[in-house]
C-alpha cells in the first residue's frame, strides 16, 4: 500500500474553500438553483467526498481531529446550502 502524504488542518481548510469555490462554479454552469432543497442535498453529496479525502490526509482515524471545518460539517447536517466565504 502506498503511503500517502499527511497534510495539515491548515492545509485542509484550504482544500474546503477551493472545493466550495469548485461547487459553485459547477453549479453555476449546471444552472443549480441555491434555493432549492435539491441542490442543497447534491452540494452535501459533493462535500462528503471532501470530507472522505481530507480526513484520509489529515490521518483523522488516528488523531480523532476533524478535517472539516464546523462551518460546511453543521451546513451538510442540516442540508443547508453553503456559499464559499468571500
């Protein structure tokens, strides 16, 4: 198995703006209603790969420490739409 680079809460907080900022050029193009319920549960859906990535990279299972901000982790919970910060 190879070794994966482990990255920092830091660095993974940048990763999350970066994706956000992808979601919405995404959505933009797909012509994605932010109102609507479903855009919502596909940005959670869209986010939760991120959350699986950065988790691995930051070594989570060992740490115990989150790689996701508490911003975008209650937005996925709630399925609340999440803008990227400006």
């Amino acid at each position: 198995m190879t070794k994966l680079p482990t990255i920092t809460i830091d660095q993974a907080r940048e990763i999350e703006d970066l994706v956000l900022a992808a979601w919405e050029e995404r959505a933009k193009t797909l012509g994605y209603n932010p109102k609507h319920k479903s855009t919502a549960k596909l940005q959670a859906e869209f986010l939760l790969g991120m959350v699986a990535t950065t988790d691995i990279l930051t070594n989570a299972a060992t740490t115990k420490e989150s790689s996701v901000s508490p911003r975008v982790y209650f937005s996925i919970i709630r399925g609340e739409y999440l803008r990227k910060k400006e």
